[in-house]
C-alpha cells in the first residue's frame, strides 16, 4: 500500500494485492483520495504515540486517588500477574485509539464513491490473519503495527473482550513500512557462521537479561562488540563493512536547537550518533555508481533497541532507520516510545531466539515475538517496535545462502 501527498496538501492512498484476496481493478490498483490532510495525518499519529508513552507511565491508584505503586508497567515485562480487569482495560483503550487513527484515516466520502469503495477493500483485507504488509509513505509516518482494525465493537458498547490483542495490525499481520528509503539491492550470506556486532552503552549493562542477549549473540555470531563511538564510526567509514546484524542497545533522546528536532543515539560516551552523522560517513559509499567501481558492502539487519529510534510522527522522514537502510541495511527494528529497558531486553532476547535459533525471516520472528508477549506476558509493548523493510531477512547457513548482488 502507498500513500503519498496530492496537491493542496491532500493525501493519495492505493494498494493493490497479489494473493487475490480483494477485486483486481483494471489499473491494476485500488485507489483513492483522502479528505484527511498530512499535518492532522501526524498530529494523530503522534497522539497515539503518546497514548502508549502514557501506558508505559501508568500508576494504579487507591480509592482516595493516592499511588499504590509506581510504574509497574516500567518495571516489569511480565504483567501476566497484574489484575486481569486492569490490563484488559488498558490494552482496550489502546485499541480503541489505534481503531480511531485508521477510521479517521479513512474516514470521508467523494463524488465518485472511490474512497467508500477503497475503505471497504482495504478493512476487509485487514480482518484476514497473517498477511505481510508493505506500507510505503515517504510523505507521512504512520505507527501502522498499533493501528487496530474491527474496534467498532469497543467503540460501541465499552465492553471488554479476553483478547484485545488480535485487533492490533501488528499482531494479525507482518508488517513493514518504508519511511521513503529502499534498499537498493539484496543480500543473503553465503557463509558458515554468520557475522555481527553488538554496540553498547555500559550504563545498561546491569538491565536484566542484558547480559543473556549478549551470550545469545556471542554463541549465535562472530560477534564484534563496540561500546564508544571511536569503535563505530571508523567502521562506518569503510567502505565495506560485512555484518549480518548489527544490535544497538543504548540510549536514545531527541536534540533539539534553532527550532529543529532530531533524533540521535549515544554508546558509552557522550557523541551523539544521529541520520546525518551516519550519512557523512556511509554517502561515499552508497551512490549507485560507485557500485560500479568499488567494492562497497553494507547489508546487515539492524536493531535499534533505543527509544524513539522508530517513531514516525516525531522525526518525520528523518531517522536513523531509514538512514540506515538508505545506505544498504536489509531493514531496521526500532522502538517508536521510549521502551522500558526491562522489556527491551527480554524483546531482544525472545526476538534474537526466533530470528538465529529458528531461522525464521525477521517479519516472521517479530509477529512470533509480538504474539508471544501478548499470550505469555498479557503485554502490548512489542507492537510498538516497527520495522523499516527487511521483513524477508533472514540468517542462512552456507548450505542455504547465495550472494546477490
């Protein structure tokens, strides 16, 4: 699916499926104007965003309106043992919220009677299990995996379902956006023992199972591990720089000066590694026709288990994902809030399981992860990592891989 600005500020959506699940049209795509404009398109998608921060801060109170506890949701992954009736609420409300952004995205009617029509294909196509979604809108963010579909019922009589989780797109599909950047060709290794890179701050180091994703990664990979920004930036500016994966498990925040915003991550020292930092040393490299004349390789999957490295809404088009995959990552795994480190780390690990030990491709491995945490911990936090492409990555051995370049 596409989206995409029109003149006047207006928005135009198509979509078009290969499985048969909808009517072939003669163009070969459905599509339609929306009556929804980019600006209030991101103000709700940031709004959304800000409901799930609100998750992650709430605080149970006492009849007499005092705190019973402080941030169990921050500090806990598992909330399998909190009260049933508080979680249920709770993930309800998120539902209700994710289903108000795609109705209000889809919302209107026009003189054709196209966008009534693309609104039914579209909803119907949703309601159907494990699709694998590509949503591609240079022009707008979208947390597309915390949109739900079929919460009218919600909406409707406030009732309270045991498994509000199913409504999620990010639970019922495997999904991947684009941000505007493609990568520009395919890689799967051709090797026995695939090859990574674990960049660290050691302010984390202490976070539970921290140390369990790292010994995960060491058994797993010939694993580099980098912990200042002197370690990282020499190797981005290699022109080749040969990893499958690559795992950042530090902090994130936004800098802000002149009435600019942007996102940038740190290590264990204070450099912030941000979109144009990285474009500096990966641009050399990454134009199309210095492929013709030099060997440059940069393919891995890269996961940004730092806060706000994923959200749409806040950095617009800018952001190290995209960035990333700009200059050659198969795709990039990133948080849109920011994540507690408890469950941080316990994503990673269930995550790393599925994607190295069970091979799974990474759009698989994360709807496994998202719908393990929904089952197991009655937790919603994974539909808030999204990925930018590389939902078909995947860790080969050399008996299975070929090189395409």
């Amino acid at each position: 699916m596409t989206l995409r600005k029109a003149p006047r500020d207006s928005l135009q959506i198509s979509m078009w499926s290969e499985t048969g699940l909808m009517p072939q049209p003669r163009g070969g795509s459905h599509h339609a104007l929306l009556t929804i404009d980019a600006d209030r398109l991101d103000k709700l998608s940031a709004r959304l965003i800000s409901r799930w921060q609100r998750f992650v801060q709430f605080t149970p109170m006492s009849e007499t309106n005092r705190p019973r506890e402080k941030d169990p949701y921050k500090r806990h992954a598992d909330l399998s043992g909190r009260p049933k009736s508080e979680v249920l609420a709770q993930v309800t409300d998120l539902v209700r919220e994710g289903g108000y952004l795609l109705t209000e995205l889809l919302a209107g009617e026009d003189e054709d009677g196209g966008l009534p029509r693309f609104r039914s294909h579209l909803l119907q196509a949703l309601k159907y299990q494990n699709l694998r979604i590509r949503f591609d809108s240079p022009d707008v963010g979208v947390p597309w995996p915390m949109l739900a579909v079929g919460s009218e019922s919600l909406l409707a009589d406030g009732r309270l379902t045991d498994d509000p989780f199913r409504l999620f797109l990010g639970y019922r599909h495997q999904i991947e956006a684009t941000a505007g950047a493609h990568p520009d060709f395919w890689w799967v290794a051709n090797r026995g023992h695939a090859v990574g890179s674990a960049n660290l701050d050691d302010d984390l180091k202490n976070v539970p199972l921290a140390e369990d994703v790292l010994g995960l990664l060491r058994n797993r990979l010939k694993l580099t591990e980098r912990r200042f920004s002197h370690d990282l930036l020499p190797e981005l500016a290699r022109p080749v720089l040969d990893e499958d994966l690559m795992y950042f498990f530090c902090h994130g925040a936004y800098e802000e000066q002149g009435g600019h915003t942007w996102h940038a991550l740190r290590l264990s020292d204070d450099m912030p590694i941000d979109e144009e930092l990285v474009n500096s040393f990966r641009k050399p490299y990454s134009r199309a026709p210095d492929r013709l004349h030099k060997e440059s390789l940069f393919h891995p999957l890269i996961m940004l288990n730092t806060c706000f490295a994923g959200a749409p809404a806040t950095t617009g088009l800018s952001g190290l994902s995209a960035a990333f995959v700009r200059h050659g990552a198969l795709g990039v795994l990133a948080p849109q809030i920011a994540m507690p480190q408890v469950f941080g780390t316990e994503f990673a690990y269930r995550f790393f399981t599925c994607y190295l030990d069970k091979r799974m491709t990474a759009g698989h491995a994360l709807q496994t992860t998202v719908r393990w945490f929904a089952k197991n911990y009655r937790n919603p936090l994974g539909l808030t990592y999204g990925m930018v492409c590389g939902l078909d990555s995947r860790i080969t051995t050399s008996q299975e891989g070929t090189a395409d370049r």
